[in-house]
C-alpha cells in the first residue's frame, strides 16, 4: 500500500506534457482535481481546448491507474481515490477541488 501512494505521488510530480496548460487552466479556476482523481469542468461553460485537454488529461491517468490497479491487486477506483486524495494535498490555495459529495471547493 505503501508503494502504491509513492507511485500516484510520482504519477502527480512527474512531467507532464499538458502540465503548463492543466497548471493554467487550474490558475484560471476552469478545472479541478475531482474526488475520483481526474479533472474536471469547474464552471458551466468551458471552450473546446479545455475539454480536449481535460480529456488528454484524464486519458493518461485513467491509462496509468488501470496499471497500477493490476499491479496492486486494487480497482480502477480504488486508485484513483488514492490519487484524489494525493491531488488534494498538493492542490494550490485558489484552485479547485471536488468534496467526496461532488461540491467544488476554492483551497
């Protein structure tokens, strides 16, 4: 289990080749971190190249927590309610952040 919340810590601090536009998009307070450990729209409505990039975004996490799912004996969703809670802690004040009710939260 250890092991585990290393690896989604690597996962959160590795280079990203979407991590400057996810970094901005987050500054602009158009998406967050969600309580299942993906991103997410914050707002109603958002452009086509911050839905593409939630998309690309979310591909790769949902890619690599079915590996460490495997790997681990653990879902899909156990994963990335690891990871949530990882993202959480390194969510910067003024971003945003989804309560395990689904409510979006400024830190």
């Amino acid at each position: 289990m250890k092991n585990l919340l290393l690896f989604c810590i690597a996962i959160f601090m590795s280079a990203n080749v979407f991590a400057l536009d996810l970094q901005q998009a987050k500054s602009q307070g158009l998406v967050g971190e969600t309580n299942k450990g993906y991103v997410a729209v914050v707002t109603s409505s958002s452009s086509s190249d911050v839905k593409k990039l939630i998309s690309q975004v979310n591909s790769q996490r949902k890619s690599r927590y079915k590996k460490i799912a495997v790997s681990h004996g653990l879902s899909e969703a156990e994963v990335g309610k690891l990871a949530a809670k990882k993202a959480l802690e390194k969510t910067q004040r003024g971003h945003y952040y989804q309560t395990p009710s689904g409510k979006w939260n400024k830190k």
